[in-house]
C-alpha cells in the first residue's frame, strides 16, 4: 500500500472511533438519566461513586467524548507516523472503552445492593 492509502485507511479509522465516540456519548446520557429517575423514586442510598458520576455527568460525559474526539482527528493532523497514528487511535479508543465500562459499572452499583439486600431477606 502507498502512503495515501494508508492516510485513507487511517482517517476512516479516525471516522469509525469517532462515531464510536458519539454512540457512547449517546447511550450513556440516556441511561444516565434513566437511571437518575430509577433511584430518585426508589429512594435507595447511593455510593459515593455513583452520586458524583450523577452529579458530574452533565460536564463529564462531553468532555470525554468530545475531548476524545478531538484528540483523535488533531492527532490526524499533527502527528506524521503512520503507525503512532493508527497506536494513538486505539488507545484512546481503549481507554473510552475502559472509562465506558467503569461508569456502567458505578450506575449499577446500587442495583446490586439492593438485589443482594432483596436476596438476603427472603
């Protein structure tokens, strides 16, 4: 493959993340809120974890998605190797991933105290 297609490949690569970016974005804004109305009208205790990713998620959720959105297309633009182009795509893309997962993971949280809470008395 010549250089130009590699750079084609590349920023298609950069297009797939950043639509993969903005479906997080996306999904983890609604079920955020879903989940807000789900324990306001529980009324269930919430860990610590989890109120600051509810009390945060309004400033949080772009400066991650956006941010790494931003940091993928200028990276594009600024760096010249083509292959710490393709290694800083992924990683940024494994560590959205990875925040994905954790933020997931604290919203569910109390669920699983009350499940165990509802198990245990039975």
């Amino acid at each position: 493959m010549d250089d130009r297609q590699n750079s084609l490949l590349l920023w298609f690569a950069t297009g797939l993340a950043c639509l993969y970016f903005g479906w997080s974005y996306y999904s983890l804004s609604k079920a955020t809120g879903i989940f807000s109305s789900l324990f306001g009208s529980l009324g269930v205790e919430l860990p610590v974890s989890t109120r600051l990713v509810l009390a945060t998620h309004i400033l949080l959720y772009p400066l991650l998605f956006i941010g790494a959105s931003a940091v993928v297309i200028a990276k594009e633009l600024l760096v010249r190797s083509n292959l710490y182009r393709l290694l800083i795509t992924l990683m940024v893309v494994f560590v959205v991933y990875s925040v994905n997962f954790c933020i997931a993971y604290v919203l569910l949280l109390p669920l699983q105290d009350l499940a165990k809470k509802l198990g245990g008395a039975s």
